[in-house]
C-alpha cells in the first residue's frame, strides 16, 4: 500500500476556529469514524464555500484549513485501514464498513475544497494538488476493494503483457474521439501486432526513446478533456467515472515521491498541474454522486 507513515497522535483531532461573526468552523476528524466538514456555532453543517461566502468569512484562512484537516483525514485513514487496503490482513465487514466510510469522507472533503476554491478569487495552491492528489489514490484503494470503481478504458480489450523488452511504439488511445467522456489511455502498439496496455510512469522511467515532455502535455489535454466531457449530461456515469478515475490515477502514480509512496509531488513546480488534479478529482465526485447517492448527501462520512 502507498502510504505515508502512520501517525497515531493525528489518528484523531479538529482543528477550529472563528471565521465570520457569529460562526464557527470545525475540521472534525477522527479514527474509524472519518469526517472533515464545516459546522456553525450551533454545531450545523455547512459547506466551506457557505462558510468562506459569508460577510467577515477569512477564506485564505478557512481553505489551507480544510487542506490541512484533509491530510490529517488521510493519515488517519492509512493508519486505521493501511493493513486491509494493502492486503496484509483480510477485511471483517466493520472494516469494509470503515473503507466506505473512508471513501465518501475523502471524495466530500475533496469536492467541499474544489467548490471553495473555484468560488473565490484567490491564488490557486500548490498543495492542494499534492493533498488532494493523494486523496484520490486513497479513495480508489477505497473503493477498489469494494469493487466500486467504474471500468479503466479498453478493460479486457489488450493483450496481456509478457515477459521481456517488447519492441512498438506507446500512444494515447481514445475509445471514441468524438466521445471524450469515455476515457482515453496509453497502449504499446508492438512492432508484432499486440495492442498493449501501457502507463505514464512506465513511459516516463521504464521506456526508451519517449519524448517526456510532450507525453506528459498530451497526458495533461486528455485529462483536462475528460474532466471536462464526464461533467456533461450526456454521459453515461459508471463508465464516464472509470474514464476520469484512469486518466487521474495514471498521472499520480507517475507523480509520487517513491514507488512505496501515495505523497502526490508536483514536480513541474507548476500550480496548473494542481490545480488539473483538484479539477479531475472534483469531476469523479460529481459524476459517481450520479449512481452513488451518498456522495450527494452533505454529511457523506455517514454513508454506507
């Protein structure tokens, strides 16, 4: 499992404070039980774009907040979860009842920052991309061993890789150009006729003769293509929610700081990577909220 390492005394806390007058913001996090949401004085939910709305809000206070009690969600679920999500012990169903709390905690929080950020003016940030960015190689840990997740692009369509050096080309392939919400990946189309499936890391550390640069800008259109496409109605959403989730999840693994390693870096240094990565994040929320009727509730920690 990609995780970074367990912090017990982060497994449970909040951070809170007083934004505009008369209302209290509390980032509640906690193990087993996950959760990060706005509450007003009377202890109320609310949505951090209300909170950061409201006349005295300090939103460039309320939103490295949020940021920071999503990390702290994060550590808390690696240290609760991180045997059974890697595999080291075999799920009881009051754990698979916490990774579907685990999931819907992360996907909220990150849906809740994304609605923030692009309602106010104010300076995109780095680390949004990198906590976020996280955030969804956990959720899809999540929801991977819950068999929620929506089918990768060409799933069952490629042939099998074999041992040894293969021999072709890599390319981005679309399922339908003309349909960009059902995903598009990266295949080895071989020199003996075999279609691939092939990652961006594997272009990027693994492969010879691959022009980096322009893989990763191509890598970067596609996503904030789908991102785009997957928002529309005219989609179909388990589908659609594969197709964003692949594209996403092949950039990050591409950008960890170490194979054993779900930290997101952004290595380009740029604050458009991070905030493509929130936008996408963002995306895969709205849409599975389609089939997923937790994801639409406010309080999503209490799904399952």
């Amino acid at each position: 499992m990609w995780v970074r390492g367990p912090s017990p005394d982060l497994a449970q806390g909040a951070y809170s404070g007083r934004g505009a007058e008369g209302l209290a913001s509390r980032h509640v996090v906690r193990q087993r039980r996950c959760d990060v949401r706005e509450e007003s004085g009377s202890a109320l939910p609310t949505s951090l774009a209300a909170l950061c709305s409201l006349a005295g809000a300090e939103p460039d206070r309320w939103l490295p907040t949020h940021l920071e009690a999503t990390d702290d969600l994060l550590i808390a679920v690696a240290s609760s979860l991180g045997p059974v999500l890697g595999g080291q012990r075999s799920p009881v169903p009051d754990d698979l009842t916490a990774v579907r709390q685990a999931h819907l905690a992360i996907d909220q929080a990150t849906a809740e920052y994304a609605a923030a950020a692009d309602a106010l003016d104010l300076p995109r940030d780095l680390r949004a991309g990198q906590i976020l960015g996280t955030g969804v190689l956990l959720s899809i840990q999540c929801r991977e061993l819950l068999n929620a997740m929506g089918p990768s692009p060409f799933a069952g369509q490629l042939d099998p890789p074999g041992q040894g050096v293969v021999g072709g080309h890599a390319r981005l392939v679309w399922i339908d150009a003309d349909a960009s919400w059902q995903g598009a990946r990266w295949v080895v189309e071989a020199d003996d006729g075999r279609r691939l499936p092939a990652t961006l890391a594997m272009l990027l550390f693994d492969s010879s003769g691959v022009l980096k640069d322009e893989a990763l800008d191509e890598h970067r259109e596609a996503l904030r293509r789908v991102t785009d496409a997957v928002r529309t109605s005219a989609v179909e959403p388990i589908q659609a929610s594969g197709a964003v989730d692949w594209l996403l999840f092949d950039w990050l693994m591409a950008h960890r700081d170490g194979p054993q390693s779900a930290a997101v870096e952004i290595r380009s240094g740029r604050v458009d990577d991070a905030t493509m990565i929130v936008h996408a994040a963002a995306a895969s929320v709205a849409v599975r909220s389609r089939f997923d009727p937790a994801l639409s509730r406010r309080d999503a920690g209490a799904g399952g």
